[in-house]
C-alpha cells in the first residue's frame, strides 16, 4: 500500500479509536486461538478443533459494517467469527470444554457455536451445507420487509461443492441480500485449490451467476472492510446477493489431527510474512496511530479476556444426565424407530 494510499485509507476508515478497535479484535482472535491449541492439547478442549489463525482480518474487517439485526452463519472454523461478531470469549470457550454455560449448552463443541441473541447461526460441520441456509434467512428478511443483511463465510473447499451452486443461482434469481465471503486459504483440507478447481479465480464464478463479486486481500484488515462496507450498501439497497473472495492462508494445520504433509514449513513461513497482524501493526506504526506499549497494553487486556474465559469454563459446570434428553425430538419412553418395524 503506497503512502498515499494508506492515508486515504485513514480518512475513509474513521478515527484512531476505530483502528485499534480493529488491531484489539484480530489480537484477541489470535491469542483465544492459540490459548485453545493449548487447551486442546491437555484434553480440556475434545473432538476437532480447526484454528482461524492467519485469518483474522477478514472476520474483523466483515464484521464492522454490520448491525446487530443481521444473521452471520459460518464454517466450522468459526471460533474467530463468533469473537469478532461480539459472543461472549466465555461462552464460546465454555461450549468448546462441553459444558452447560457454553453458547450451546455444551452440546455443539468446537464446530457448532450458536448464539440467538446475536443472530450467530452456527458453526456448520459439513462443508457447503449452510449456504442454502444463509440464503434462508435472508429470503425470510426480504419477505418480512427487514432491511437486514446475511454475512455467509466459506472456504474455498465449498465452491466445489453443488450447493455452491444452487444457492449462488437462487439467491441471485430471488435478489436476496446475501453477502458470500470466501476465505480462500488456498488448501481445501490438504488439496491445493490448483489440483481441485479447473478456474482458480473464484470471484469469477460468481459473477457467472450476475452477482456483483470482488477478490480482494484477505490479509489486509482496511481492505476486507473497504470491501464489505461497499458490498453492505450494495445488498441493504435490495439489487441480490454479493461476492467477496478474500485471499489469505491459514498458518496452522487444517484441524489438529492434520499431519501438515501437503506443504512445506519453508512455505508456511513465507505466507507468514504477510502475517495479517504484523502488516497492520506496522502500519499503525508507521503513521504514528499507536504506540509499542500501547500495543502491550492490548496484549495485556486481550490475556486477561482469555484467561478469564479459561476460568470461566474450568467452573462451569456439566450438564445433568438427567436432562440429556431435553431439546430433542424424541420424548423419553417413545418407542423408537427400529421397535416399530418389529412385527
């Protein structure tokens, strides 16, 4: 970013509060994250976990230009969304330990983090599968007359899937206000995007369906705000559905279990160079918006949020085997399926 340039991107983003409001956020995504990599490791934290680490502008930079009446639904490497939409750091990591204060009882883990109150819908396991689901909900805004927006993220693993597809084509057909964000990471788990995708320019199939779609820096926070602030007016004027291809890479493995033999170390320590951080810490810096120990100040404060949240999670308590049937569809003592097939 040229000088010029990025003073332009100061007047166009607001005031120094608002900068460090960003830097806080993505400083916070990253050191919950590594805190869970932590914990995971000591089996507090079981099951699959999959670290947004690397990624954090785009989460923060999305995140700023909505309100809170719209939806955002997600992947399951969701931990840094849910954190930038404003879910409370304790919930989340009470639900990744499985207990009862967690956002979902418990009950969802890692990969299924849902929070009503702040229209976070999930945390979907199954790649793809919440696309038709982000289109959903703003289909069912548009017909209720509510000027509200669907932030719906994805990796770049989902475009080959057929539901990409689909939702892209009726989302467009119904002009419903959906902003898809691709996080392309490169990597769908250990493919490299050029061994499963014959068009690796991915902006370019969604502009095949008449979607207004943009590729842009996913590394850069001012940028991916830039970008959505642009892509908000656009679908809140009700002309469809958005496209914002964010390039990034994830510094850590795809989940935990991930032996990490599809690239090298010498090229993950390349991508770290434009760590999403750095970049804007030193940008902050050079025009003289923030100070060194102004950021050990947020270092500081963001290690007390985490802690707190570990804390926070160690004294929650387990849900009780007797409600272990709530919340289901099956009410205790129904006979199930495979007994009523019995002659």
């Amino acid at each position: 970013m040229t000088k010029k340039a990025a003073q332009q991107a100061v007047m166009d983003v607001g005031e120094r509060e608002h900068l460090v409001h960003l830097l806080h956020e993505m400083l916070l995504i990253r050191r919950y994250e590594e805190k869970a990599a932590e914990l995971y490791q000591a089996t507090k934290i079981r099951g699959f976990l999959h670290l947004y680490i690397g990624e954090e502008a785009i989460a923060v930079g999305v995140m700023q230009n909505l309100t809170p009446e719209d939806s955002v639904v997600a992947t399951y490497r969701e931990h840094g969304h849910a954190l930038a939409r404003g879910v409370s750091a304790d919930v989340i990591m009470a639900e990744m330990y499985g207990k009862l204060h967690g956002c979902a009882r418990g009950r969802g883990g890692s990969m299924h983090l849902f929070d009503k109150p702040h229209r976070f819908f999930g945390g979907n396991a199954i790649v793809c599968s919440h696309l038709p689901l982000a289109v959903g909900i703003a289909l069912a805004d548009k017909m209720q007359k509510k000027p509200n927006v669907t932030a719906c993220f994805l990796g770049e693993g989902a475009v080959a899937e057929g539901e990409f597809h689909e939702s892209l084509n009726l989302g467009a057909l119904w002009q419903v206000p959906t902003l898809f964000i691709v996080e392309n990471n490169l990597y769908c788990m250990g493919t490299a995007l050029r061994y499963h995708e014959s068009n690796t320019n991915l902006a370019q199939k969604a502009a095949s369906y008449n979607i207004p779609a943009v590729q842009i820096d996913g590394n850069d926070v001012l940028a991916v705000e830039a970008a959505a602030r642009e892509a908000v007016a656009y679908l809140r004027s009700g002309k469809g559905p958005y496209f914002i291809e964010a390039i990034t890479y994830r510094f850590r493995p795809h989940s935990m279990f991930d032996a990490e033999l599809y690239r090298s170390k010498a090229e993950v320590e390349e991508h770290k160079k434009r760590d999403p951080i750095t970049l804007f810490e030193n940008y902050l810096k050079e025009h003289q918006l923030i100070t060194d120990d102004e950021i050990q100040g947020i270092e500081k404060d963001v290690a007390g949020v985490v802690q707190h949240s570990v804390d926070f999670a160690e004294n929650s308590p387990w849900e009780e085997v007797e409600d272990l049937t709530k919340f289901v569809y099956t009410e205790p003592g129904t006979v199930n399926a495979m007994e009523r097939r019995q002659p």
